[in-house]
C-alpha cells in the first residue's frame, strides 16, 4: 500500500514539474536595466504586422531581429536617462496628448479606446507606450537642442536651395508687357506709374503672344521662370512692377498680379499714434484722465499732435516718436486699445479710454493688407533646416550613447 502511494505521489509530482513553464526571460543587459525576451518577441511581432499591413516584403528573420533588439537597447538607454534626469509625464500631461490623438484621427477619446481595443489592443498598453515616447522626445530634445547652431549664412544658403524652393516658394501669376525698344519701355513704364491699366497697355503695346490676354502668364513658381524674371519677381508683394528688363527678345515689363501656395498670407494692419498718461500717488486717475481730455482738445484745436506726444506722452516707446506705433496687427496691444482702434475712422481722434498701462487718446493714420507670406516662408524653412540638423546630431548622440554603453546578450535557447 505504502508503496504504491508513493508511486502515485512520484507521478503526481512529475506532472506538476512538467507544467512548469519559463513565461519570461532577461535577453540583453543595457547598463542598469535590462530587456526581456517577451519585449523582443512582441516588437517583432508588431513590426511584422506592419510589414503585412502595407503589403511590404520584410527583412530576413535574424536581420529583423537585429534591428529590434538595437532598437530596444537604444530606447532602453535613453528611458535609463530620463530617469536620472528626473523626467516624468504626468497624467495629465498624457490624458492631453492621448485627446489630441484621437482628435487628429476625428474621434472621441472613447470612440478612439473602442476603436483600439476592437482592434484587440489594449488602450492602457498604448498610454504607457506613448508615456515612454514622450520621456524619450523630451531627453532627446535637452541633449540635441544645446547642440544645434544654424547661422545666417547657413540659413541664406538653405532658402535659396531647390528643396526649399520648390517646397515653399508660391506660385505667381505674373503679367507681362514685352516691347522692342527701351523707349517704348519708358513709355509704358510711365503709362503704368500714372495709373493705366496694365492688361489693356498690354494689349495695346506689347509683342508677345500673349498680349491679347492683357500679358498674363501661366501660375508658376519663380523657379521655374526664365533666370531674369525670377531674380526679379523673388520674395517681392502682389502689385509688384519691374523696371524694364532687356532679354535678347526686347524689353519687358512684369506685373505681379497673385500668389497662391500654403504659404501665402495677408494681416490686416494699422497704423496709429497716442498719447498716454499714467496715473501716479501725486496724481489720481480723475486727475490724469481730466489733464489727458485737455491734450486732446488741443489736437483737436489744431495743435501737432507729434509735438504734443512728445511733450506729454509717457510711453517711452513712442514719445520721441510722435506717438507713432509704426504697423501693427491685431493681437500685440491692449485689448481696449485694439477695440478702440478699430472703432476709429482713419483720420480721427479718439475719445479718452483706459488700459492697463493708463489713460490713452489715439489716431488712426492708416490701414493696409500686409503679406507675410516672406515671414512664414522664412519660419517653415528654418524649422526644415533645423529639423535636418536635429536628426543629423540626434543620430551622433545615440551612436556615442551605444558604444559607450554595457551591453551583454543572453544566451536563450
């Protein structure tokens, strides 16, 4: 009996130690931490999935898993550095990326949730994933940005490159008058400059094939333009008009009727001079607004409204400039300002208001429509160019990382 117990007991055992399985191991030893093999597996299987998602042949096996498991040691490297540099996301840091996410995909963050786990991923899972991403963006950007210098030289250079061109640079429709000689070109120069309309001198003057239709050109970039016309027409206004310009053809003369691109963009701009007060212990609100109601009634009297400001004028911005504020948009003045700006007809004077800064009475000297596309050409193009580099010093500061990093490969069977 005794016995065979004991038989029963040893089987018994055998099965339990036979259903013991190794659910996961360390693979690679980085410096302080460690990869498991359960990472290395489920990386792969992700990247395998986007390969067949995209209908994409992937690489050889053991050269994918090369490329993961250098993928996973340099992650591994720069998260051991955000730890040591004390870099946490906070939820709610991460509650507003994962919103922008899933408004960038025009959903609701819990249609966006739905939408991952009916694709049988875990939402959680990706909220730490992206945690991990941020950490890792945001080490990259305290150890590369201190690196990157882009000079004026450097930067001229860029814009002037066919990359930068062609993907930033408008298109123009351009009008054109093209005559023999440079004393017709005076002619018309002169016709235009007294206010003749160009489409019907052109029709009257010029030569070209396309005077019937008042001179215009096909839209196109200034690149791709004859060299003399596009060293003319770069980075100038709409109403642009050139000077005679002699091609073996004869004289011409180019109009710049319109650009269009993503870059192309007008602000409405005005242009206004004041006077201010401001309010002090020796003299009250009541005071200052009384004295500042006397200043205006001498603008209005007659008086030169420059002198008066740089008499009396307490910003020391403007004062020495006749009150002038030079050209301005909405959005960079006191919001009272603004909206008393914009209740002004050109040419008058305001009544006394109040800001933040004090008591104020202004003029409206003009208003225009002020291109920037230049400005937001200029903007993109470093945002390129500094992109470029951050990648190039990024791509630097990982290799070093890596080679200086312990690594150690686990042997798994």
């Amino acid at each position: 009996m005794n016995k065979l117990f004991t038989i029963i007991l040893l089987l018994s055992s055998s099965s339990l130690y036979a259903k013991i399985e190794v659910l996961d191991r360390i693979a690679i030893i980085v410096d302080d931490g460690v990869i498991m093999e359960s990472q290395i597996k489920d990386t792969i299987k992700e990247i395998e999935g986007r390969y067949q998602g995209q209908n994409l042949q992937k690489p050889p096996q053991d050269i994918l898993e090369d490329q993961v498991m250098e993928k996973l040691i340099i992650e591994e490297l720069q998260l051991q550095m955000a730890d040591r540099a004390g870099i946490k996301i906070s939820d709610a840091e991460l509650n507003s990326t994962m919103s922008r996410l899933a408004a960038n995909n025009q959903m609701t963050v819990e249609g966006f949730i739905e939408f991952i786990e009916n694709n049988g991923d875990s939402y959680e899972e990706l909220r730490e994933q992206m945690r991990r991403e941020m950490r890792i963006q945001r080490i990259q950007r305290g150890r590369v940005n201190s690196s990157i210098d882009i000079t004026e030289k450097e930067f001229e250079a860029f814009l002037a490159t066919d990359e930068s061109l062609g993907a930033l640079e408008p298109e123009l429709l351009v009008r054109q008058i093209l005559v023999k000689d440079l004393k017709t070109a005076n002619q018309v120069i002169s016709l235009v400059n007294n206010g003749g309309d160009f489409s019907e001198i052109a029709k009257e003057f010029s030569i070209s094939s396309n005077a019937s239709t008042g001179g215009f050109m096909n839209w196109r970039k200034a690149i791709d333009m004859p060299e003399l016309f596009e060293k003319v027409l770069n980075k100038q206004s709409i109403g642009f008009i050139s000077e005679p310009l002699g091609s073996g053809s004869g004289f011409h003369i180019l109009k710049l009727e319109d650009k269009r691109g993503d870059f192309v963009s007008f602000e409405d701009q005005w242009q206004s001079r004041h006077i201010l007060l401001i309010p002090s212990a020796i003299r009250n609100e009541d005071e200052t607004e009384r004295q500042l109601n006397e200043i205006r009634q001498r603008v209005l009297d007659g008086e030169d409204f420059a002198s008066l400001a740089d008499e009396f004028s307490e910003d020391p911005g403007s004062a020495k400039q006749g009150g002038d504020l030079d050209w301005l948009g909405l959005g960079v003045l006191a919001s009272e300002f603004e909206k008393t700006m914009l209740e002004t007809q050109i040419g008058m004077i305001s009544e006394v208001f109040q800001t933040e800064f004090g008591f104020h009475f202004l003029e409206v000297l003009d208003k225009r429509s002020h291109e920037k596309t230049d400005e937001l050409i200029k903007d993109r193009a470093y945002s390129m160019l500094y992109a470029r580099k951050f990648d190039e010093e990024l791509e630097n500061t990982l290799r070093t990382m890596r080679a200086e990093a312990f690594v150690e490969f686990k042997e798994l069977d």
